[in-house]
C-alpha cells in the first residue's frame, strides 16, 4: 500500500528526515508525504509521529495500486 500524507506549512529538513521510508516535497501552504506503508500499525506509528512533532495532518488518502 502507498499513502499521500499532506501537512500543514512546509516541514524543515529536520522534521522530513523523521520520516525516511517517505519521499517528502513542498507544494503551496503544505508538504507532502507519499511511500509504502506496510501495515496498519505502520500507518498508526506515522499518524503518532506526525502528531508528536505538532503537524497537522490535513489529507490522507491511500494511493491505488
């Protein structure tokens, strides 16, 4: 499974590198987050990532095969 992950505000270099097994990249007003996500307690364990460094999680969406 793959996952797009949009966050409010554009995330430092420091906080994209909490997340390796994603690609990250700035659009306007938001970076995004897109990789393999291997189960759902992967999912969950980026969902409690996000949450502890304070972003916002505006979108998730799971991305078709």
């Amino acid at each position: 499974m793959h996952y797009e992950i949009r966050v409010d505000g554009h995330m430092s270099q420091t906080l994209a590198e909490a997340f390796p097994e994603l690609e990250t990249f700035v659009v306007p007003h938001q970076t995004v987050l897109v990789g393999p996500v291997t189960d759902e307690a992967h999912l969950y364990g980026l969902l409690a990532r996000l949450q502890a460094l304070g972003l916002h999680v505006a979108e998730m969406r799971r991305l078709p095969s």
